[in-house]
C-alpha cells in the first residue's frame, strides 16, 4: 500500500483504474473522424448559404437571410431562439473567414482527436461553441455574430490546458502563442468578435481542465477501477458544463442588454 491525500490506495488497484480510464494525450497522430466531419459541416452551410442567397464574398460577407435568421442577436435569441447559440457557429462572413477558421481546426483536431477520441473533441467543440455564443452577447448583443472562431479559440484553449496537464507544456506546441497574438488582433481590429473569443477560450479550457484534472486525480482512477459507471464521469461534468452555460446565457446575459432598433 502506499500513502495517499486521503487513506491508502493500492498500487494494483491504481493501475488498473488508469489503463480503464482512457490516458489522454496531445502527442500521437492517429485516427480522425470527427474533425474532418464539422469542417465538412461547416463547408457544406457555406456551399447552401451561397446557393441560396448569391453570396461569394470572399471576405465580409453579407448579412443574409440566412444569417438574419440564424446568426447570434440578442433580441431574437431573447425572444426564444436559443437554436442560435449553436447554428451561428456554423456560418461564416465570406471564404477567408471560414477558410482560415477551418484551417485552424484542422491544425488543432490534429492534436487533440488522436489522444482524446473524437467523443470527447466533439464535448469540447460543443462547450467552446456555447462559450463562444455566451462571449459574443455579453459584448455585442446587437451584431448578427457568426462563425466558428470562439470554438477554434476553445480547443486551443484545451491544447494548453492539457499540454500542462500531461506535464507536455515543453513540446511548444505554438498554441499559445496564437492564441496571444489573435487575442492583440481581436482587440485591435473592428469587426471581430473579441467576446465570441474570449468566451469560447475560457469554455474550452474549463472543459479541458475537468478531463484532465480526473485524468490526473488518483482518487477517480481508484474509484473508475471498482465501478464501471463512474468512468464517465468527466465527460458527465463537462455536459453539465454545457448546460450550465446555455442556462446563463438564455436567463442572464440574452436579456441583459435591451435591442434600441427594435
């Protein structure tokens, strides 16, 4: 037996909570299915927005139909479209835009996919998008927000959440560092959607610091060893995370900010 924060574990018993409990990297490069997926997802609405509104642009598109109908706004969100929380992280404002949003995801999936599994890239993507969504009204209620930079910004927050965490912080992923330089461009050029940001870094790196803080907790690996239903309990929490921000965002920061054009 060996000393432990509270009680004793056994070494055995250890062990064999962490070979069940998955150990999670940033280091390998194998298998990608789910980022792949939501590039092609996010490439597709751009095709099916372009179809039917004629918009091309290749940068600062317009506000179309589309966008009007399903881009964030916190009067409409207010009134009851909470689906805007999710659809406006799929469209974006010309080519550029989602061009380089997706190559970003790309870059980042690459690291995270393989070493997570994309079930827990895709609980990750989905709380950085509703972070995103919650940034973006806190600061801009009253601009049609889309796109999915808040969501790349909080799997970059993951990345260096989990480089720390897995004691990984010495390979330079460059991760920070982009995240420090978009960060000075959202706040030095109109337009971009500094909140959206913000809110999607601080949500992805929350949610990365809950899968990794089990990871590393001896305590869970001890507990996951006896009991097969508590291996999902990060991934229970980080749910719960998600929720918990579309609740905020729909009964506290939607209605905070009254729409004076309407």
């Amino acid at each position: 037996m060996v000393s432990a924060a509270v009680g004793f574990q056994c070494p055995d018993c250890v062990r064999a909570g962490m070979r069940q409990t998955r150990q999670w990297s940033v280091a390998r490069r194998t298998g990608m299915v789910v980022t792949p997926a939501l590039i092609g997802v996010n490439v597709l609405v751009w095709f099916v927005v372009a179809a039917a509104t004629g918009d091309v642009s290749l940068w600062g598109g317009q506000v179309t139909s589309i966008h009007y109908d399903y881009a964030l706004f916190g009067r409409f969100v207010d009134g009851g479209d909470s689906y805007r929380l999710v659809t406006s992280g799929f469209l974006h404002y010309g080519l550029l835009h989602l061009g380089m949003n997706m190559l970003v995801l790309w870059w980042l999936g690459r690291m995270l996919e393989p070493g997570i599994g994309g079930a827990r890239l895709l609980l990750l993507y989905g709380v950085s998008l509703l972070g995103g969504s919650l940034g973006a009204l806190a600061l801009d209620p009253n601009v049609f927000t889309a796109g999915a930079s808040g969501t790349v910004f909080g799997l970059g927050g993951a990345i260096v959440v989990a480089e720390r965490a897995s004691r990984a912080g010495r390979q330079n992923s460059g991760v920070l560092g982009f995240l420090v330089i978009n960060i000075i461009i959202s706040l030095s050029i109109p337009g971009i959607s500094l909140g959206g940001h913000i809110g999607g870094l601080l949500l992805g790196a929350l949610a990365a610091g809950v899968l990794w803080g089990f990871r590393n907790w001896p305590g869970f690996a001890r507990l996951a060893a006896v009991s097969a239903p508590l291996r999902v309990l990060p991934e229970v929490v980080v749910l719960a995370l998600g929720a918990g921000t579309i609740w905020l965002t729909l009964t506290v920061v939607a209605p905070r900010w009254p729409n004076p054009f309407f």
